[in-house]
C-alpha cells in the first residue's frame, strides 16, 4: 500500500473540512425551516403534547433512579472528604453545588441523549426509509413543521425541566445517606445549603446549561434522522452518530459554559 503525499493529505483535510461546512450549514437550514415561519409548533399543541410525553415523561424513571444515586454516592464521597477536615457537616452545600452546577445538566443532557435523543433519531430515520415523510410532502403538509418542530419544542421544553428534577431528586438521595446513615445533622445539611446556595449563581445558570444542552441534543438527534440513509444501516449509524455527538458537544459546551459562567476573567 502506498504512503499518500503530502498533497494528497493536505486535499483530504481539505474535503473533510468542506464535508463538515456543509453538514453545519444544512443542518442550520433545516433547523430554521422547522422551527421559523408560519405554524412552526407543527400542527397543533396536541402534537407537542404528545411529544412532550414521548421525550419527557418517559425518560422520567430512568432521570430520578440516576440522580438519586448520583446524590447517594456524591454524599459518601463528600462525607469521606471533607471529614479528615472536620467540615463533614458541609456535605449539604458540597452536593447541591455540585448537583446545581454542573451534575445535573450535564449528566441529565447524556441520558436525555442516550434515551430520547435515540429514540428520535431512529423513529425519524424510520418515518424517511418507509416514505411517510414523502408521502406527508405529496399531500401538501411540511413534514419539518409537522414532524420535526414538535419534537425539537418538546426536547427544549423537556430537558430543563429533567434537569431540575434530576438535581433535586439528587440532593435528597444525599440527604438520605449524609444524615441517615453517615449520622450528619440534619439541620446542617439543609442550612448549609440552603445559605451557600445562590439563585442566580447556582440555580439559574443550572437551568440555562440544561437548556443550551437541550437545543443542541435535540437538533443533533431530529437532524441525524432527517438526514440519514434510508436503510436500517442508515438508521443505525445514525442513532449512534446522534448519542456519540451530542455527547462530545454537551461535554465541550460544559467546559465554554462554565468558563463564561465561574471563570475568572
């Protein structure tokens, strides 16, 4: 096998920096076709309810079983930290910051991914392959507006809401280690929590982290399927496509987010 040149590598860096341009600028055109203009809500708020359902509430268990436990284990592991302090007592005010911050956006965005953002990338790569979104476009409807904008308002509605769950959920599974088993006060749990906990600090920049995750998670999740090979390898390259970039993108949104919001410039 011959080794390319250094042309040859310099024009293939070149296609996939071409490739990855389009791909943005697609998925920007497509976005904007579903979500502006006329009876961009998809045909009627029964439509988004029923999304809202699909991509919100059944991804409920699987959000409040995960931030229990991750509250449990954040609990053991503040207590066994900060008691070769003597600050045990601050374990409250260590997992709502944590949870508020960054563990309940960021972990709640991965799930919402794996779970919902999936389940919609192969539902539409279902409707593409069977010609359902086709046959939507010979009758005269738009199938961006009546099938992709319903679910790109229900995953931006959805997360946020998941998200805040998953944080309160989270900080009462800390509550039931850190004081009923670990033996910390209770008292202290939620008054140290309840005083280092800033509203627009903690909370509010919590909820806009998980509402920038829930507008890319669910652009990436709607876009892979719209635009995927209309095969069932297609479809299942593109629901992994979909878990696997949404991740990387909620991770390094993290880092920019957290940077503008806590860093010191």
């Amino acid at each position: 096998m011959r080794k390319k040149s250094l042309l040859e590598r310099i024009r293939l860096f070149g296609r996939s920096g071409i490739d990855v341009v389009a791909v943005l600028g697609r998925s920007s055109l497509f976005l904007m076709h579903a979500l502006l203009g006329r009876n961009s809500t998809g045909g009627g708020f029964g439509l988004l309810v029923k999304q809202l359902h699909s991509v919100g509430v059944m991804s409920l268990v699987i959000i409040v079983v995960s931030g229990i436990f991750i509250g449990m284990v954040l609990a053991l592991q503040g207590f066994s930290i900060l008691s070769s302090y003597g600050s045990e007592q601050a374990v409250g005010q260590m997992v709502a910051l944590t949870l508020l911050r960054e563990l309940g956006p960021v972990v709640t965005a991965l799930l919402f991914a794996g779970r919902a953002g999936s389940a919609l990338t192969a539902e539409i790569g279902n409707m593409k392959s069977t010609e359902q979104l086709s046959s939507l476009e010979m009758i005269g409807v738009d199938p961006l507006k009546y099938i992709i904008a319903p679910r790109l308002w229900a995953g931006f509605i959805s997360l946020p809401v998941l998200a805040m769950i998953f944080s309160v959920v989270g900080i009462w599974g800390g509550s039931w280690v850190a004081v009923d088993w670990l033996g910390v006060y209770e008292g202290s749990y939620w008054s140290n929590m309840q005083n280092s906990v800033d509203f627009l600090d903690d909370v509010l920049n919590g909820v806009i982290k998980s509402a920038v995750f829930a507008f890319v998670v669910t652009w990436i999740a709607v876009f892979q399927g719209y635009d995927c090979e209309p095969t069932s390898e297609g479809i299942s390259r593109a629901t992994t496509k979909t878990v696997v970039y949404a991740s990387l993108a909620v991770l390094g949104l993290d880092f920019i987010l957290t940077a503008l919001m806590f860093g010191d410039f």
